[in-house]
C-alpha cells in the first residue's frame, strides 16, 4: 500500500515508505468474505467461521499519511507486543489510531479482494500475541534468564545411529533446520537455539515483502550522498525491519516502569516507553505517554483533594 505524495528533487519516492492512518476507527462484525471453498485454505490466518470482527476506518474519518522508518528504534514493534500482552479491542483502537492498519490486504495479497479497508481482529490479534513471544524470547537470551524459558523451551533426546542426540523446541515446535546437538546441553546452545529461532521468524515474515534500494541524492560540502530506503508490503513488514534492526543492534530491553511493556531505552537511565510519533506526522511526542500517565497518578496520589475532585468530575 503506497501514497503518491509530492517529491522533492531527487528522491526515488518509491523508496519512501508512506502508511496511511485514519483519525478515526471502529470494530465492527461482518459476514466472512472468503468464499466456503476457499476457507480451509486460510484457516491459517483466518479461522473458518461465517462472522468475523474487523476493524476499519469510520466513515467519514481523515486520512493522513506518515513514514514509519523516519524515527530510529523499534517502537512499532515493540508497541505491536505489547498490544499482544494487553490484547483487547480499545487497545486494538488506540493501536491503530496511533499506526493505522497492520495491513492484511498487503501482507497477503490474495486476501486483498476481501478485506481491502479492513483488518479481522483475529488477524491482529495472532500477529500480536506472536511479536510478543519473540520480544520475550528475545529480551530472555539478552538477560540470559533461563528461568523465563523453562516453561517455553524443552530439550528432547532421541537415540540415533549415531548415538544420542538432542532435539530443541521452542512452544512445542523444532527449531527450524537446527544442526544435530549431541548432549549435554548447555546453557550457550539453548540461548543460540532461541535466538536462532527468533531470527528465522523474522526471516520468514520479510522473505518475498520487502526491498531495499536507494531513496534520496543530498549533497553536502563533501559532495553527494545517496540515502538509503525501502519500500515494504504491510506495516506489519514495517514492525519486523524494525525488530530485525534492534536484534542486530542486540539491545538489552526494559519493562516499563508504568504499562510493564517491554522497550528499547535510548539511554541508561530510562525507566517508561520512549516518545512515539504524534499520530499523522513525522514528529515525535513531547513526553511519553506512560511518562505522562505516571506523572498523573503520582500527583493524584500526593494530592488526595485533587483526585477526589477529579472524580466528582
């Protein structure tokens, strides 16, 4: 999904990734699109059921447009697993007011003809619920905190021609294409199988959605220089350049003091979720938004008659 805006002089603007956002969205139910014959092809994706609840732009809503790669960090991502540990469908809303649509049309375009403005929230809420376990996993080989993997991570043995081997899975699944592992197994190995696995997952949601290219020419006293961009399928492909970005980076994560959301902290001392894009633009917020509700419920509390007002109100 890509917005033709006007461009500058020497811009490649199909490199420019542009999503567009809606200010206002609703949840509704709709019949299933998908035809009976085709619905057990999806049931990957969307569950074979005749109603589903999708969200959509509301009628009438303004469409503005924005640039989810011009801001560093994986706040898309990490926003997307947190929409995953607190999944229902106002934060559903509050999502998409503040990103605009995952994109399912885009993401599968063979579903386009059916949801073309919408996304079903089952959707969402499977790919949600999924960026939050990788966050996890992630943040747990960073932490090196196996306690937080026992329940996730099993170490199979199976005997062999070539004697006893190990078997790693990950929420009951093998990690992929994974070299033999002969026992024991240490701590190092169980790390580089999660991690491992939470490469591949990547891996296999760019694979086929994304290009690289360049973007712009700018010049400077040194002469020109060529920036770098991307064109994506979905804001879905949007979130996971950014995960790939921050686990090349290889970040150690923080909970946030006040949602308990995991984060990136851009420095030492952050304790809330960084500063997110002012819905429909490029800018970002004076102050985090947990910041700012924590800042509110710590005045309420040292201020008894403020608060008690504030509910009279």
């Amino acid at each position: 999904m890509f917005v033709k805006n006007k461009t500058k002089p020497w811009e490649f603007q199909e490199y420019h990734f542009n999503w567009p956002i809606s200010s206002k969205y609703e949840v509704v139910e709709i019949h299933n699109p998908i035809p009976l014959k085709d619905r057990v092809h999806w049931e990957g994706v969307i569950p074979p059921v005749d109603t589903l609840k999708v969200i959509r732009p509301s009628r009438g809503a303004k469409e503005y447009n924005w640039k989810p790669f011009k801001k560093e960090g994986a706040f898309l991502f990490t926003s997307l697993a947190r929409l995953g540990e607190q999944f229902s469908e106002s934060e559903v809303i509050g999502f998409t007011r503040h990103f605009g649509l995952l994109g399912i049309a885009t993401h599968w375009p063979e579903l386009e003809v059916y949801f073309r403005d919408c996304d079903p929230l089952v959707f969402v809420e499977r790919e949600a619920g999924q960026a939050a376990k990788l966050l996890n996993l992630y943040q747990a080989v960073q932490k090196r905190n196996l306690d937080c993997l026992r329940d996730r991570v099993q170490v199979v043995l199976r005997d062999t021609t070539d004697g006893p081997m190990a078997d790693v899975l990950i929420d009951g699944q093998g990690v992929y294409v994974w070299p033999a592992i002969k026992p024991p197994v240490t701590e190092n190995i169980i790390l580089k199988a999660v991690l491992f696995y939470v490469c591949k997952e990547i891996n296999r949601r760019l694979e086929g959605r994304l290009t690289i290219g360049c973007a712009e020419i700018v010049q400077d006293e040194k002469g020109f220089k060529v920036l770098p961009g991307m064109k994506c399928e979905s804001l879905l492909t949007a979130a996971y350049v950014q995960f790939r970005d921050m686990v090349i980076r290889g970040p150690v994560l923080k909970r946030c003091k006040y949602c308990g959301a995991l984060f990136e902290p851009s420095r030492e001392n952050q304790v809330c979720c960084p500063r997110l894009p002012i819905r429909g633009t490029d800018l970002l917020e004076d102050k985090p938004a947990c910041a700012n509700r924590a800042y509110a419920k710590k005045s309420r509390k040292n201020n008894p008659k403020k608060k008690l007002k504030e509910k009279r109100s």
